[in-house]
C-alpha cells in the first residue's frame, strides 16, 4: 500500500545526513563538553559548531543561542524567564489567542501566581492586527509574544510589523516569537523581524526531537528554568544533550542550503491539493489565510462529519495526516486556534491538516485528493446532520 | 489517535444497520454535534413488542459509529423490555473496551436507542408524523462535565483518579469539580479548600 506522510507538523523525519553525525556522539564520543579532560574536548567544539550553525539560520550570533530539549522548553523558558525576572517592573503580558500550548499554558501558571495576560483576538484568516496588540499593551507589560506562523491553520503573523509596533510604543518591552512552525521551513532572520527572543525546534526541519533552542539577544535578561551547573551559561543547567544537539546543528545547516527551493515547490503542492480539495468536494473550507500561510500546510474543515473517523479511515489508506477536532484531542476539547478565528464548533469537528515536507510528491497529493471524497461521502452518508443526498 | 480494538475498528470500517426508516415506529436522538458526537436511532416494533428492525445515523469519531452499530446488532430482536436493560457498559464490554476517555462521550449508543424506544411508547396509536432529525438536536450541555485539572480529561465525579493520567483528584466540596492536589481554593467556585487534619 501506498504511505503518504503528511504530518509534518507532528514531527518531520530525520534527515540521514543528520542521523550520521549524530552517531559518534552515541558511540565513542560520549563525553561530558564539561570535562576538562580529552574526553571532553571534541563534544564540546562539536556544541560549540552546531550554535553557531543555529545562530547562522536565523542571523544571530552564536552566543545568543541557547539549546534546550524541544520548542516547549523555550516557549516556557521566554515567558516565564521574562516574567518573573521583570517582576518588579510589571505583571502584564501580551499574547495572541491562537498561540501554541506552551506559550498559553506557561501564561496561565503565571496568572497562578498573580500576573496577568491579554490574549489579543484575530480575525478569520488567523491573523494578528498589530494595533490590538499595541492597544493591549499596558504601563506594566514586560512581554509580548506572538507566532511566527500558526501550526494549526498555517497563516503567517506579520511579526516584523507587530514587533516595530511594539517597540514604537515602549521600548522596554521584550519581544518574543514562537518560530518552531517557520525556521528551517522558511528564511527567519532575527534582525530583519526585530526580536529579542524566538523558539525554534529541530524535530520540525528533519533534525532530531530533543533539541530546540531560545534565541536571547544579547543584554536581554531572564530567570532560568533550570538551575543547576553552568551550562548554557548559567541559563539551562543540565548536561548537554550532545548528540541531539550535533543533529540539531546539521539540520540548521541544511536547511540553509536548501531552504529557498524546499518552500518553492511545497508552495506549489500545497496549493494543488487546497485546490483540489475545496474545488472537487462540496462543503470543505480552508482555515487560515489562503495565501500567507506555511508552503506545505494545508487545513480544511469538512462539514456534517468528524475529524477522528476521516484520520482512521485515511490511515487505513496509508495517509497520515491531524485534525483539530474535540475527538482527536485528548483533552476532548476544540482547537482554541479554529475557536478564535471564529469556526463554528459544529464545524470545527471536521478540521482536517495535511502537513507536506521535503519526500512529498505530486503522486501523493494526487492520491490524497482521490482517496479523500469517497471516505467524506461514506462518513456524510452515515451522518443524521447531511442531507445532500 | 486512540488504540481501538479490533471489534470497534470492525464495527466502525463495517457499520451494520447504517441508515434511516422512513415511516419508523420511534426515533431517539442523543448528544449534539457541538460536543462531538452525536447519535439517531429508529426502531421498527413488531406485535409481539419485539425490536423489528433498527437503523442509526451518527456524527462522531471512530468509538461513536462503532457504539452505533453494536447496540443497533444487540437490539434486533430484542423485546422492548430487554432493550430497555441494555446499558452503554455492556455495549462497551461486547466492544472488547473502549479507550477511557471515549467512554463519557461517545458511549452514548445504549441511551439514544432507550430514546427511540420511549419516542414509540409516547407516541401510542396516534398517526406516524416524519421526524425531522434537526429538529430534535438537543442544547449542548456547555463545559457541565468534570475535568481533570492535569490533563484535561473528562472524569466521571466519584473518580478519585484521572483515569486518563493517572493523577489523584480530590473533588471541591462546595460544587463537586475535580481539583488540583495544591489547590487552596476550587478554580471553578473560588470556594476555600478545607485540609483535613493529618494530611
């Protein structure tokens, strides 16, 4: 049977470049980058090359990367770092509502422990105006952060925009982006977008899950998660993941190499198979902003049936794909991201995300829209809510 | 995506008894898209007040259309008085287990064919009038349901654990939500946790 992978944005795979020069650091090199002995001498630089790869992806300079085990663990570490170091300051952040878990999730144990958050709203596509985001800014906001692009619905967030605007209003506010869904997938460069922090995870551009990494721009203070020995510089204690780290470095510079064309031709895929989707089926309607939106993501929603029972019947296809849907969830709740852009929770059901990377062929977008409307008919012709029959 | 049996991924590739009966002698609706899943039954009764014939339509996940067409397999042929007995456990049992968190929602097969069958004895020997099935869609019941505080499951009231993840729960005294092990006041009332002594 065919085997369609378009979940990328669960996890990609790893790129066996990656794999390679992550093996010695399994094997014989095992050492601690901390040890002062010969042991530690060749994980230490091997550390040391893939910051500076990271740092080179996304125009900072290597001291201001800062590893750490996923994307969750720096979106973690920029709110919660910022907040309690600024505390006497203020006890106000600024996020937008569709952020990923771990920036909402970090705020509300902030709010545990008495700060407060505006959420700001967006509009149907997924997007951030930037005067809401100026208009929630308080005497006391330390923090704003606002998604590079959203993992869900895949609209990219003027974050360049929304950052000047921020700045014009206080300079002292600290500007973070959670960019897991765009680096290595996109051109990101830290200066151009005007940051102070930005998240990034390896296991999203074919490196390796356990690496992730927090841009700090230099003279940017925040309070460690972890404390503990000097690693990182003081900032996340804890031995190096070496060999993640390694992979991660590698991913980083591959990524650079090929970045331009690998978004090229996703964005062609992607907008076949939306069109085939939404064209060669009744009642299917994108999320998210039709062109603003990740190369290779595609979401829809499909109405009169649910998400989970169109994911098992495309899985027994061969096809992989995600949905936002309350029966998928664990938490048997609606996406908060087709929520805010205001998708009816009924219909929110159907939500549907394809995820393409690097592997995808046309072959596979063709299969996928070929494979798809029978289960839809299928599902809809058990439905008590369709009547189009 | 959940680990199903191999009797519910049977039941949901294959569903038995998938469709409507036009002139149908009881029709019960349980749940509401909003939440999910939701489930309609019709049921066809013979002169003995046996289950001539049932027929489902559901909108939900995997669990919801493997529920549906189990209890439409059990009913057939039962009297109403047995039908009446069958309860959302015994269709999960004869389903070799539901995943935990599909039990509260999804489960529901049993009680939408219960409505069905009090739909028929209501309706007496008056004429069949169609059901429009839009019409019977029930309110959502809203965020009513017990949350755990860890992991965000639903969990039934007198659970002292999550059965999701495990976590020990205790429930607030005031308004009966699950709570956080540190909470010092129930996040859904604000009511004051009391400590019993020794703990």
């Amino acid at each position: 049977m065919r085997k369609v992978y378009f979940d990328h944005a669960a996890t990609t795979p790893i790129h066996p470049k990656v794999v390679e020069a992550m093996l010695p650091y399994l094997q014989e090199q095992f050492g601690n980058p901390l040890s002062l002995h010969s042991f530690g001498e060749d994980p230490r630089e091997a550390v040391e090359e893939a910051r500076t790869k990271v740092a080179d992806l996304v125009g900072a300079r290597s001291d201001e990367i800062y590893f750490t085990a996923s994307g969750s663990e720096a979106n973690n570490m920029a709110v919660k770092g910022i907040a309690l170091m600024n505390r006497q300051k203020g006890q106000h952040m600024v996020v937008s509502a569709i952020e990923h878990q771990s920036v909402l999730n970090a705020t509300q144990t902030l709010e545990k422990l008495g700060f407060e958050v505006t959420q700001v709203p967006v509009d149907q596509h997924g997007l951030v105006d930037p005067d809401d985001v100026v208009a929630a800014i308080r005497d006391d906001t330390t923090l704003v952060s606002v998604m590079h692009a959203n993992n869900e619905i895949g609209t990219i967030e003027p974050v360049a925009e929304i950052a000047r605007a921020v700045k014009e209003k206080r300079k002292g506010i600290t500007f973070h982006t959670d960019a897991v869904a765009t680096v290595g997938i996109l051109p990101v460069d830290v200066q151009e977008l005007g940051l102070d922090l930005l998240s990034l995870a390896g296991s999203q551009f074919y490196g390796p899950k356990g690496a992730g990494a927090l841009f700090i721009r230099k003279g940017t203070r925040l309070m460690p998660l972890i404390d503990g020995g000097i690693q990182e510089r003081g900032r996340r204690a804890g031995t190096e993941n070496v060999p993640a780290i390694v992979g991660l470095g590698v991913a980083a510079e591959l990524a650079e190499e090929s970045l331009a064309e690998r978004a090229e031709r996703l964005v062609l895929l992607r907008d076949r198979l939306m069109g085939r989707l939404t064209s060669e089926m009744d009642r299917v309607y994108l999320t998210g902003h039709p062109t603003m939106r990740l190369p290779g993501h595609v979401s829809v929603c499909v109405e009169f049936i649910e998400g989970e029972s169109m994911l098992l019947m495309l899985n027994m296809q061969g096809i992989a794909a995600s949905s936002g849907s309350t029966c998928t969830s664990r938490a048997l709740k609606a996406s908060h991201v087709l929520t805010a852009i205001g998708v009816e929770t009924a219909l929110a059901q159907g939500s549907l995300v394809f995820t393409l990377g690097e592997s995808s062929t046309i072959g596979d977008v063709d299969y996928v829209a070929e494979v798809l409307p029978p289960i839809v008919e299928r599902l809809r012709q058990m439905s008590p809510l369709y009547e189009g029959n | 995506m959940p680990t199903y049996s191999e009797k519910v991924m049977d039941h949901f590739m294959n569903p038995r008894n998938v469709g409507e009966i036009p002139n149908a002698d009881g029709v019960g609706t349980v749940g509401n898209p909003v939440c999910g899943d939701m489930m309609a039954f019709y049921i066809k009764v013979d002169d003995e007040q046996r289950l001539a014939d049932v027929k489902f339509k559901t909108f939900g996940c995997g669990a919801a259309i493997a529920v549906s067409s189990m209890v439409s397999e059990m009913a057939k042929g039962m009297t109403l008085e047995e039908a009446k007995k069958l309860n959302n456990r015994d269709v999960a049992n004869e389903l070799d287990g539901l995943p935990p968190n599909k039990m509260h929602c999804s489960n529901l097969g049993a009680d939408a064919l219960h409505k069905a069958i009090e739909d028929y004895e209501s309706r007496g020997l008056g004429p069949r009038e169609p059901v429009k099935i839009k019409d019977r869609i029930e309110p959502a019941e809203g965020e009513e349901h017990c949350v755990c505080p860890y992991c965000e499951s639903s969990v039934e009231e007198t659970d002292p654990t999550c059965r999701v993840c495990g976590a020990e729960l205790d429930l607030c005294s005031e308004c009966g939500e699950p709570l956080p092990q540190e909470a010092e006041e129930c996040p859904e009332c604000g009511a004051k946790i009391e400590v019993a002594e020794g703990t």
